[in-house]
C-alpha cells in the first residue's frame, strides 16, 4: 500500500492497497491529506472491518503517515505465534519494491487520472481556478471530491472483477475477487487472519475524530447546500 500523489498538486490526494497474491484493490480513496497518520489508518480499519480480518503480513513504504496503521497491524497479530507474527507482521520497503501496487498506479494513470488531470490544467491555464488560494482549492474539493471517489470506485470494481492473464512474469491468472476470496480453487493458503470485533472497536478508539476534513469552509458549504435544498452532482450529470 502507497500512496498516489499526481492528483496532489490540485488538492486531491489518493490512497490506495492491493492485496499481493489476487492483486484485489483492498481500498482506493481520495482523502485530504494522504500524509496524516489517522486517515491512512482509518482506511486501513475500515478495510479489517469489512474483511473481519487483517493481511497475515503488511508492506508498506517508509513514508511516516504508515506508522499507526503499522503498530495497529502488530497489535491485531500480537496472539498468533506464526513466522509473521507480532513485529514481524508490518515490513518497511522502498516505494520501488511495493511492485504491485506502484504497477498498478500507471494503470490508473492511463485509464483515469490523465483526464482529471488535463481538466483541472484547463482550469488554471484558462484562470478559472487559482490553486494557490484557499478558499478556491476547498471550493474545487467541495465540488470534486464525491466526484473523484465515485470515479474511483468505478475502477476498483472494473479491476476487481475483471480476469487477469498469465504472463511471463509469473503473474496468476484469474478474477481478483475470485482470487482472493476462493484462493483453495489453485491450492493456496488464505493469508487472512481472522480479527475479533472487539479488537477492532478498540483501536478505532483510539483514532483522533478530527480527519474527516470537515473544516469550517466544508461545513458552510453543506449548511449552504441543505438550507437552499441543492442537489449533490453525481458522475452521470458531471459527464452528460
């Protein structure tokens, strides 16, 4: 898991997880910051949660927004006795040797990201947006994010479903989802490990409430919207 930083410059960062084996994207969200430690490591429970379990192993880079998600991924396999378990079960790397999730980015590059990046270029260089002012980049995120996000699960559910090849690379052919969910089909061990709810609860404590990037613009901007009854765009009207 890594982050995706070219959508960064005009105020949307991404976040992203691949399950090594299957190559499922576990999650994939734009968030405000993808250098806080509390909203990569809320993804990452939120994931555990959905799943009930937690990766017998996480790899991440050594980007200092991993370090929480790294200490709850210890604290989850603290009871097992396994060779990942415990300390051993987060491992630091170079961004350059997360290969499947740094693959998988120019992936999205060519088939989504290029066109928000060439429209907010637009934008700038026709000066209907200034990036360098505040109140104009929380307008953009106002309007874009949902967006983005919708967007962006739009691919999640593409890549995850569809069938990979085999290759010369060694690559398992297969559905993702099958993949992952159904690894007995080609004889091979699900690396999940089953996290008790309770377990879960107690690190979501844990976490600070305040990245939800609900700042005080945000917030207008929502009072704004429900007082005058305004509809959200969705992806459809944004493209027609």
């Amino acid at each position: 898991m890594t982050c995706y930083d070219k959508l960064k410059p005009f105020g949307f960062p991404i976040h992203g997880a691949i399950d090594g084996y299957s190559r499922k994207i576990m999650w994939l969200e734009v968030a405000r910051s993808n250098n806080n430690p509390e909203v990569v490591a809320a993804m990452y429970l939120d994931c555990v949660k959905g799943i009930a379990g937690c990766p017998m192993l996480l790899r991440t880079d050594c980007g200092s927004e991993n370090g929480t998600m790294a200490a709850m991924q210890a604290c989850f396999r603290q009871f097992q006795d396994d060779q990942f378990a415990r300390d051993n079960s987060h491992k630091y790397g170079t961004s350059p040797a997360n290969q499947r999730i740094e693959c998988w980015w120019s992936f999205l590059r060519r088939g989504r990201t290029s066109w928000w990046i060439d429209l907010f270029k637009r934008m700038a260089s026709d000066d209907e947006v200034d990036f360098g002012s505040e109140l104009q980049r929380e307008c953009l995120w106002f309007c874009y994010h949902k967006l983005i996000q919708e967007d962006l699960d739009h691919v999640k559910e593409h890549w995850n479903t569809h069938r990979i090849r085999a290759s010369r690379h060694g690559t398992v052919p297969g559905i993702p989802d099958v993949l992952y969910f159904l690894p007995q089909q080609l004889e091979r061990n699900d690396c999940k490990v089953p996290i008790d709810k309770g377990h879960i609860a107690e690190m979501e404590n844990q976490l600070d409430d305040k990245w939800d990037g609900l700042n005080v613009y945000q917030e207008y901007f929502h009072y704004i919207m429900d007082n005058e009854n305004l509809p959200f765009p969705n992806t459809d009207d944004a493209f027609s």
